[in-house]
C-alpha cells in the first residue's frame, strides 16, 4: 500500500539471551523480525506471522510470547530469551533434552517454538496457571497428557511429532519436579 | 504494513489527546498488529495504554469484581479469587485462543477485537463492516461460521471473544473514560447489533478508553462450553456460559448466554425466563433452548448452529443441574 510513505524509526534497548542490544528499529518491525534480521538469532522460525502456528514462539519477561505479533518498538526494555538461550553453560536445558530423547521433531521447523513454548508452559503450570481442560479450577491442576496437549495447542507441527512432542513435556515436567523434591 | 509513530500513553487524558490528534490505542497488539499487517487497519499512529494503571483486579467485600483493562487473559483467568467466584469467567478466557496469545492479550483489547469474518479480514473484498456501503459478501458467500441471530441485511458477523460471553452472563458492565468524563456500561448496552451501520461493534465515542470492567458477586454454580472446529485453540462455532441456582429441584436462578450466534454475545433472556420457578428435568431445558431459538434466522449454510446452540444449552444446564 503505502510504500512511498517513509519509515518511522525509534531506539529501544532490548537484552537477548543475556546480552544487551541498543537498536535502531522500524517501528513496523516485529519482535522476530528484529531477532532474525538485525540480531541474526534465526532460530526463531516464522511460520505464519499472524499467531497461529507458535513458530515463533520466545519468552519476553520470562513468560512465552509470539513474537511475531510483539512490536519490537513496544518493548523498548524488554527481557528475551530464544531457543538460543534455552542452554545453559553448554548443557542443553531439561526440556530440549527429553525433545531428542522422545523424538520431538521431524523436520525441526517447529521446533524451536515448542522448545521455548514448553519451557514457558512448565513455569504457568508450576505457579498453579489452570487450563481449558482443568476440571475444577479451584485446584492446581495436574500436568497430565490432556493438560499437556491442551496447554500446547498455540504451536502446532506440520510434520505432527505430536507423540513425541507431549512424550518429552511430560518427562521434562517430571524431571522438574524430581529436581525440586 | 503502513508507517506509523508509536507512543506511550502516560495517563488516561494523555491517551484520550492523542487519540483525539488521530492515534489509535494500542494493548497488546494482538488483533491491531495482525490487522494493520493485513491492511484492515492503517493507523498512522498507535498510542500504547498497556502502561497506564490498569493492570489489577479488585476483589469488594460483596465478591464483585473490579478488573482493569490492562491486565492480561492469563492473569484474569489464573487469579484466584476469579477462578473461585466466577469460574465461568477464568473458563471462558481459558477457552480463547493460545497459552501465548492470552500472555499478551488485555482485557480491553479482548473486549474490542475484531470479528473474524473472513471478507473483513481480506482488505481487497467489499464489507460493509471494513468499508461501509460496499456491500457484504458474506450473505452469498461463505458464511458457515456467522450469525444465525439479530442480524442484517448489512451484516451477518459474529462477536469472537468468549471473554465477552461470560461478561454477558454475569452482569458486567464497563468502565469508560470519554471526553466528557467517566462512564460506566452496562455489557448488553455496551455491544450492537449491526442494523444498518455495521462498521460500529460497540456503543462507544472515538476516543473512548475502556479502563476497567466490573463484575457484581456471583453466587452460584457456573460454567463456559465451547463448541469449535479442533479441540484447542479454534474461534467458536457456538459457545455457552451459564449461571444456575437450583433449590429443591426448582431453578431459582439463571443467567445464560450464547457466544458465536450474533454480533454480539447473545444473552438468552428467553430461556431464562422459560427456566426460573420450573423443574430441572431435560424437558424444560429443551423448552428454554427453543423459546431462546425461535428467533434464529440461520443463513444457507449455518442452520447446523442452531441445532448445535440447542444441545449445547440443554447439555450445559444438565451438567450444571446434577451437580447441585
Ligand atoms: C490466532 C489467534 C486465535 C485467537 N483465538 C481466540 C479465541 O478463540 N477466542 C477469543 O476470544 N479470542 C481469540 N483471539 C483474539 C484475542 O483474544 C485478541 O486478539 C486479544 O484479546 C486482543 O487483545 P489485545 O490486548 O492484544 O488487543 P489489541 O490488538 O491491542 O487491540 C484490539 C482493539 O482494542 C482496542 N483497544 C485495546 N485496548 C483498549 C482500551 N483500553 N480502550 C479502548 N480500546 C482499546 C484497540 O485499539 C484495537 O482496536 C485469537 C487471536 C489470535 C491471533
Ligand atoms: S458479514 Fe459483516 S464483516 Fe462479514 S463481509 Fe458481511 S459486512 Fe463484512
Ligand atoms: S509465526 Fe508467529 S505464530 Fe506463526
Ligand atoms: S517437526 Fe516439522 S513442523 Fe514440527
């Protein structure tokens, strides 16, 4: 439409994976544009860029986010942490683990998304966080495979690893509690 | 996408100015951003309010509940004294979209989001919504997932949010800062119906601010159904929440509303009132669904819905009914 019209830009500081980047963005660009682009994370995947697929899914403030829907210029501040993050030390996390341990990809596209998902998704449950398929909501609900699948519903897989993807959830969820005991 | 200018709002009148110089309110972005990158929207300046401080949800001694409109569907739905009170409510958010998108969805932006009618969404097809005059497609076209009640020769788009459902059920009204002070709304005044002007979803003035939305105690026994294409994450096809206080047999008490059926969420008065003072047996229930349904009006393609609106009502009130 408009492409005559010249881009607004707008400096916002915003710490990846420990670091911190000062950049100068278009206010137009997205969270995951400016990840992949000018901060050439590219793990990060851009599946639809409307919300639906989970793709792109990162953790802003420690909780999971699409950021493709994220204006970069909204977060000037902001705290992320992408699937290039997940790893500690040079140890993969829990979660990305029990992924190669249960097959919880084909392809990988998705990946990166679920991992950053799941770990999100571990957090919303251990504060208490109920779901759609919580039957009572006045108990903290238990992660079984149905709570598994329901909380994951915002990535999906084009390969359908599913098996393996709520497989791996449920023994990262496991291996979290073990570890906390 | 068009450029635009971004700023933070650092108070309501602060929103409401810039507004009036020609931003738009801006929460979490996730229904403004998706449809400025469809070019629905082409705002030229957003004005952010996610930061102003609306961001917590007040429990009254009553049980009543004030929410602001800054706080998120994840926070609105895991709060525990919401869960408690009015479960119909965590469960209707819950209900809606992903784990990710409720992270960053506001209570206001879920209140305003936009109907997803296909044709609405595709900026190159006529609709009277998105260009007012240009016509509505839908009627002919692809309509399987629109109104079946209170619609137009304008408009046949449903309402999306399930939020807004339970809010129609439970009373709420909502708190408005306008240009000419401060207001509060009551939920069924708060929507329309399309008529001849379907480009408007809501009562409210430009510039409007919805800052908070207040809920009254509750009391009763509650619970949201969704009927959808998938399991999970799905707009509804027909959704539910209902209230219902049961003594001796006898409905005392009902609240009910449709999500899914019109273009707005669709409170059920004639069913309640089929219910209040008769027996909970099936046979009422039926009885209520269909004095409610009566009205439908089902296009070529959605007469399933009011099948579906019907079993979803008498199943609903049946679970609700044994467990009291
Ligand atoms: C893939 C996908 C699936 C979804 N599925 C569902 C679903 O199943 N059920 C459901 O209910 N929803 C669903 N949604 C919609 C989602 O709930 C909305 O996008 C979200 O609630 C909007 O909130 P927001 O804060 O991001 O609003 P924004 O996108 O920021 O704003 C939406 C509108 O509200 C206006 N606005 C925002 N705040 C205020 C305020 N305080 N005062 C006045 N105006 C304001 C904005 O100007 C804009 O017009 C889905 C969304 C996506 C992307
Ligand atoms: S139903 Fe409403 S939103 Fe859909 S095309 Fe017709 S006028 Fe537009
Ligand atoms: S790329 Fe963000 S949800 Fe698909
Ligand atoms: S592993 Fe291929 S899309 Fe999920």
């Amino acid at each position: 439409m408009d492409s005559e019209a010249t881009p607004v830009k707008a400096e916002i500081t915003l710490r990846v994976n420990g670091a911190e980047h000062r950049l100068d963005v278009d206010t137009r660009a997205s969270l995951l544009d400016v990840l992949r682009e000018d901060l050439g994370l590219t793990g990060s995947k851009k599946g639809c860029d409307h919300g639906q697929c989970g793709a792109c899914t990162i953790l802003v403030g420690g909780r999971r986010v699409n950021a493709c829907l994220a204006l970069a210029v909204a977060h000037d501040g902001a705290e992320i942490v992408t699937v290039e993050g997940l790893a500690e030390d040079g140890r993969l996390s829990p979660v990305q683990e029990a992924f190669i341990e249960h097959d919880g990809f084909q392809c990988g596209y998705c990946t990166p998304g679920q991992l950053c998902s799941a770990t999100g998704m571990l957090d919303e449950a251990e504060r208490g966080w109920p779901s759609a398929a919580s039957e009572d909501l006045r108990v903290d609900p238990v992660l079984d495979d149905d709570e598994i699948r329901e909380r994951m519903s915002g990535n999906l897989c084009r390969c359908g690893a599913y098996m393996g993807i709520v497989a791996a959830v449920r023994e990262a969820a496991a291996r979290r509690e073990a570890a906390e005991a | 996408m068009r450029p635009f200018a971004y700023e933070r709002a650092t108070s309501a009148e602060d929103a409401l100015r810039r507004h009036a110089e020609g931003a738009a309110y801006l929460g979490g972005g996730t229904n403004l951003v998706d449809l400025m990158r469809l070019g629905v929207e082409l705002p030229s300046r957003l004005v952010d309010v996610t930061h102003l401080p609306y961001d917590q949800i007040q429990l009254d001694p009553n049980g009543g509940l004030l929410i602001g409109a800054a706080v998120s569907n994840s926070d609105l739905a895991a709060d525990r004294t919401v869960r408690e009170g009015h479960p119909v409510l965590a469960q209707a958010v819950l209900a809606g979209a992903s784990g990710q998108i409720r992270n960053v969805a506001t209570v206001g932006g879920n209140l305003l989001q936009r109907t997803r009618c296909s044709y609405f969404q595709d900026a190159a097809k006529p609709c009277n919504k998105r260009n007012p005059g240009s016509g509505c497609p839908a009627i002919e076209g692809e309509h399987h997932n629109l109104a079946i009640l209170g619609h137009s020769e304008a408009c046949v788009a449903t309402h999306p949010s399930d939020m807004a459902v339970a809010l129609a059920a439970l009373d709420a009204s909502v708190h408005v800062r306008g240009h000419a002070g401060e207001r509060v709304v009551p939920i069924e005044d708060f929507y329309r119906l399309p008529g001849d002007a379907p480009e408007r979803d809501t009562t409210l003035e430009p510039g409007d601010l919805v800052t908070a939305v207040e809920v009254p105690p509750l009391g009763m026994p509650s619970r949201y159904r969704k009927v959808r294409e998938r399991a999970s994450f799905a707009f509804a096809l027909v959704s539910i929440a209902v209230a219902l206080r049961v003594d001796g047999g006898v409905v005392r008490d009902v609240r009910l509303a449709l999500g899914g059926v019109a273009h707005k969420p669709w409170r059920a008065r004639r069913a309640e009132e089929a219910l209040r003072g008769n027996p909970v047996t099936e046979e009422f229930f039926l009885r209520a669904a269909e004095a409610e349904l009566e009205a439908a009006e089902p296009l070529r393609d959605n007469a399933y819905k009011v099948t579906l609106a019907r079993n979803l009502i008498v199943r609903t009130l049946a679970e609700l009914g044994e467990g009291t």
